[in-house]
C-alpha cells in the first residue's frame, strides 16, 4: 500500500510523521504546488492533505486512490461530491486543536487590551529607567471583569472560549451563524446588537455563505469605541479592506489569526492597518500547539486504522 503525504511541512518537523510508514510505503512532501498534485498521487491508495486541494481532476487520474485523509477539521479543499460518486472515502479530525485555539484567543487579547508592545519597547528602549517612577500608565488597560464578550459562531470552541471567559468575569452573549443554535446557557442576541454592545467580540464561525463577508464596513463601525475584535474562525468573515478602513477611523483593537488569502499577499490592505500599532496578526497558528498537532496526527492514523478495518487494499 502507497501513503503519499502532500504537505508534510503544515504539520512541522517537531511531529513524528513516521507512524504512517507502518501502513505500507509513505512518500512525505514538504509542500505540493497545483501542477504537482496529479504526479505525486498517481499511484496513491491513500493521500493525506491539509490544504492541497484535491478535486476532481486529481481523482480522475488517480486509478487506485480509496481514502483521503484531511489533516484538518474543514473539508473545503476536497470535492466530497464526487470523491463519493467515485466511492473515495474522506475523513477528517475534529475536536484535536480545541484547547489551543481558545489558548491563542486569550493570548491575542492579553497581548491587544493590556497595550503589550506599549509597555515592553518602553522598557526595552530605557525609557521606564530614565523615568525615575516605579510603575507607568501612559497607556490605561481595562479588566476582562466585568465586560460584555459577545462570540460569533458558539460551537466547541465557541463554548470553550465562553467558559474562560466566564471565568475572568465576563458576561458572555453569542450570534448564531447558523440562526439554528439556541444555547440554554448564554443569552442569543442579533449580531447587530451583540456589536454595538459587547467589549470584546470574537469570532469563531466556519467561512460559509451565511459568514461571508460577515463583518463589513456598516457592522464594523457598529463596534464601540476600545472595543477588542479577534477573529479566529476563518479569513473572509471579516472584510479586511474595511477592515482597514475603520482601523483608520475608529479607536478598536484587532487581532486576527486567519485572513483572507493566506499567506498575506503584498499588496494587502492590513499592512496599512498595521500602522495604527492596534492591529495583531498571527500566521493561522491557533491551532498548532504541539499537543493538538499531535493529537492531530494521532486522528489520522486511527482514520486510517478504522478504514482499514473495513476494506482490504
């Protein structure tokens, strides 16, 4: 049995990939480019992707392909229609970066609400040495306490980011994406209202026809004045040229960990938000604590074990 890993370098190098070798023959790329897809997985009874896409071009040329694992949660990069109609098995791991995302959630806004790059360059630079005080409150931060923390998109991590936040004192309110989820725990509101009211706002949603385009210039300027935003759902819910816009105009905190195009492309309108210093963006490494990537790659040898168990290849 042939294993071919498309883009073994999202997983990181710190990650023991050899557990697949146990299934037969594995060929591991580091990255896999559009026009090399079909090559390497031509003679492929198992592919493992994260974001190559695999649609029906690759399928039709791939002969022996049974099983495509997805090194992910979203299946947006596999065409599931016809990898059925062709009777190829796609599985995916859900629940594995569950912890490290709502980790990362609390890590961009400690780092946003209580002005970190302020306060460390003042350090750094000498000028709290030349200050002759003990403390400095040139840049005020507020608590956590007492705040209204509205969540966009109340699935597990949605919940689990509630419960932290509950902890710290928040009032935590939610928008249903989906407008079918009605939680017995949290009070549901209009994404209108859940703007203009709440403290910190984040997002933690799918990227689907109901969120596209989410949060555009009318909504952004919905968000009150010091308010936190943080996106860690998916690049394209928050319209970053608006984005950037608003940034100009209005005093919010913004922390994003997907964007629209990743990686960033030059000629993004963020690099202009940059220049407010009230912008953070991380490259979509939320959920790549190394706990979860492991646990990551633990889902995919067990989706492969189960398929097996199942077929004779």
């Amino acid at each position: 049995m042939k294993l071919v890993l498309l883009d073994a370098e999202t997983l990181g190098n710190d990650i023991d990939l050899s557990v697949f070798e146990t299934f037969g023959e594995l060929e591991s790329y580091g990255t896999t480019a559009p026009d090399e897809r079909i090559d390497r997985c031509r003679d492929a009874d198992i592919v493992i992707t994260n974001k190559v896409v695999i649609d029906k071009t690759v399928m039709d040329a791939c002969g022996k392909l049974k099983l495509i694992c997805v090194a992910a949660t979203g299946m947006n990069n596999v065409d599931l229609e016809y990898a059925a109609a062709r009777g190829i098995e796609v599985r995916n791991v859900a629940g594995y970066s569950t912890q490290s995302v709502v980790q990362h959630t609390f890590a961009m806004l400690f780092y946003l609400m209580e002005k970190m790059p302020y306060y460390d360059n003042h350090v750094r630079s000498g000028a709290w040495t030349k200050s002759g005080i003990f403390t400095c409150v040139d840049r005020p931060f507020h608590e956590i306490h007492g705040k209204q923390w509205g969540i966009i998109g109340l699935g597990t991590i949605g919940k689990e980011v509630a419960k932290a936040a509950e902890a710290f004192g928040a009032t935590v309110v939610y928008y249903s994406t989906s407008g079918m989820n009605d939680d017995p725990f949290y009070p549901r509101m209009e994404l209108e209202s859940l703007l203009t009211t709440s403290h910190i706002v984040s997002i933690h949603a799918p990227l689907n026809e109901k969120t596209s385009n989410l949060l555009d210039m009318p909504r952004l300027q919905m968000l009150q004045r010091g308010a936190v935003l943080l996106n860690l759902g998916r690049g394209g819910i928050v319209n970053e040229a608006d984005l950037a816009e608003v940034m100009k105009e209005r005093e919010i905190y913004v922390g994003l960990d997907v964007t629209e195009k990743e990686p960033l492309p030059e000629n993004s309108p963020l690099y202009e938000a940059f220049e407010t210093d009230r912008l953070l963006v991380t490259p979509h490494i939320a959920w790549t604590s190394v706990e979860a990537r492991e646990k990551l790659v633990a889902g995919i040898v067990l989706n492969i074990e189960h398929f097996l168990k199942k077929h004779t290849i």
